[in-house]
C-alpha cells in the first residue's frame, strides 16, 4: 500500500508533465479568448483595440454560420455511422480464420496512416474525377452517366473520404475488443441452437458497446475539427463549408485575428456541447 511519502514523490515527479501539458492547453485558450475582444489586423494597422463582443456577433449574425454548424453535425454523423458500421463488420472478418491474415490486417489498417491532404487529393483525382476517375469508368461501363461527385453529392463525397480514412481506426478498436471475447460464450450459444444473428445482437454486440463508446468520442474529437479534405477537394463550396472551414475564410477574408478568434471560441462551446451530449448518452457505457 502507497505511503504519504510515495504518493507525494509521485506528485512532485508528475508535476512537470502536468505543468507542461496545462501551459500547452490554456496558453493558446488564453491567447484566444483574449484577442477575441480585439480588433486585431496584421496587415492593416495591427492592434486597433478593444471591440468587446462585436466580434462574437459578428461571426454569429453571418448567414454561413448555422449553415457551417449543421454541416459539422452531418458530416460527423455521417462518419461516424460507416466507421462503426463497417468496422464492427469488418472486426468480425478480420477476426476469422483465413490465409495471409496478418497481411489482410495491414492493409486494412494502412488507410489511417495516410495524411489526409493526400487521401483527399488521391479520392479527387482517381476515384472521383467525372472524367478519368476510376468511379467514371465504371459509370460508363455500365452505360450511366458519370457523377459530378465533389459538385453533385459534395457532403457525401467528403463523408466517404473521411470514412475511408478513419475506418481502420474503428475497426483495429473493434477487433481488438472482439478478440478479448470469451469464445466459450459464442460455443455455448451455438451448442444451444442460436442463430448467428442472435448471437451477434445478444453476445457480440453488447461486448463491443465500450469500444464503440471510445471509438465514437474519440472519432468525434477530431471530425469536429475536419478541414484539410475540405479545402483540398471542394474549397468549402457546394454546401461543405463547416465552422472550421468557417473559420479560415472569415480570418483569410477580413484579415482579422480577433474575429477568427470569436469563431475558434464558437468552435470550442460546440465541441464541449457535443463531448457533454455524448459522455451523457453514449458514454453510460463506460461505467457498465
């Protein structure tokens, strides 16, 4: 059992990692919230002083605000339906038995190491190109019309590239979370007559429900701040701008970094609300 003495040294030896890692966090939040209230131009005039909220509703009153906000919600919900979707089924595949296993495994979960300016532009140009890409071909083979993928189902497109990149992530969560399942349930289940759906809805499912709780918050951390596909596939047209995107164009146009900085405080208050909603409704799991 810890002593004081051990549980002290413990503090004072953590004390400069937690230090290290508050500084990296509220430096920046600080630095934020402080020019938020400012009318800061670099390039024209610099530090024009204090404009209170003018910022604030300034950023809020914008007609592509709530647009950008339910665009956010779409293409993370989006995402995160085909990542858990066809990695729970794809953790299943990859659980069974076959030839070449710890190959297939790579290849599946090599997607998640590709930067994702390059994933995007690999997607616009051979896959979704209207003219040479490879979904083109297969249009025409079929004797269809090519789709205008990034113009046509632009949020689409944008949540099948993000999907493409994160399935790996869901399924090396949810395989791993199926190969700590006790088999001897799913023998017992089979010897008793049950399907395999059933054993699926009542055995597997239910095992995998803190995974899917993990992957879920953790995927929707990151979505929330998508942007490098965006701007290299759409630009944030044809309906893909998100608040992030948002954010870029409002400080690029305006040269102001107190009005980015308004959006990148709108940007955290959405992010806290969906971690609140979710840690509410998804992450009971976690204490089952």
């Amino acid at each position: 059992m810890a002593t004081q003495h051990s549980r002290s040294a413990a503090r004072i030896m953590m004390a400069p990692a937690v230090i290290l890692l508050l500084g990296w966090m509220l430096i920046p939040l600080t630095m934020t919230l402080y020019f938020s209230f400012k009318k800061f131009l670099p390039l024209r005039g610099g530090d024009l002083g204090w404009v209170g909220f003018d910022n604030y509703i300034r950023f809020v009153s914008s007609s592509a605000f709530w647009p950008s906000i339910q665009t956010t919600l779409v293409i993370v919900g989006g995402v995160l339906v085909i990542t858990i979707v066809f990695g729970v089924l794809l953790s299943i595949l990859l659980d069974q038995p076959m030839w070449g296993q710890g190959i297939v495994r790579i290849l599946v979960i090599a997607p998640f190491f590709v930067m994702p300016t390059v994933s995007a532009l690999v997607w616009k140009n051979m896959f979704m190109d209207p003219v040479n890409g490879l979904f083109a071909h297969l249009w025409k083979a079929f004797g269809a019309q090519p789709v205008e993928w990034l113009s046509d189902v632009s949020v689409f497109s944008i949540i099948l590239i993000v999907s493409w990149q994160w399935l790996p992530f869901a399924t090396l969560i949810l395989l791993t979370a199926i190969q700590s399942l006790d088999s001897e349930q799913l023998e017992a289940a089979e010897m008793d007559g049950a399907p395999p759906l059933a054993r699926f809805g009542f055995i597997i499912l239910p095992h995998l429900s803190r995974a899917i709780t993990i992957v879920v918050l953790i995927q929707t951390i990151f979505l929330l701040a998508i942007f490098a596909e965006i701007f290299v596939t759409t630009g944030g047209s044809f309906g893909t701008r998100t608040l992030t995107y948002l954010i870029f164009q409002r400080v690029l146009e305006s040269q102001n970094v107190g009005l980015g900085s308004a959006g990148g405080v709108y940007a955290i208050i959405l992010a806290n609300i969906v971690a609140i909603f979710l840690m509410r409704i998804v992450g009971k799991n976690l204490d089952a």
